[in-house]
C-alpha cells in the first residue's frame, strides 16, 4: 500500500517452497487422487469429480 490518499488497495504475496523430492511425489500422489475419483463417479458414487485445486487444499 502507498502513502496516497486516495490508494485504498493492498497486494498481498504469498510463498511456498517444496523440496524436489516432495515435487516429485505431487505427480505420483495426483495419479492416484484422480484414479480415485474416476472410479467414484464410474460407480455412481459421486456426480462430480474433484480437480486440482481440491487435491491441492488436501
């Protein structure tokens, strides 16, 4: 935020550093989170499938 009077806005950075390794095993624990889901929704046990962002947040 700058001093002007008439500045009401803030930007706001956020960071997250993972080590390679950890990288790595975001692709293999992914693979697996959307294979889950697919055979929830072929068994009609959800109508709609989880993305990204929601493996993410887990």
């Amino acid at each position: 935020m700058d001093l002007g009077p008439d500045n009401n806005k803030i930007v706001l950075g956020f960071e997250y550093t993972v080590s390679y390794t950890n990288f790595l095993g975001l692709g293999t624990d992914y693979t697996a989170f959307s294979a889950s889901e697919k055979v929830k929704i072929d068994g009609e046990k959800k109508k709609k499938l989880r993305e990204l962002n929601e493996f993410l947040k887990k």
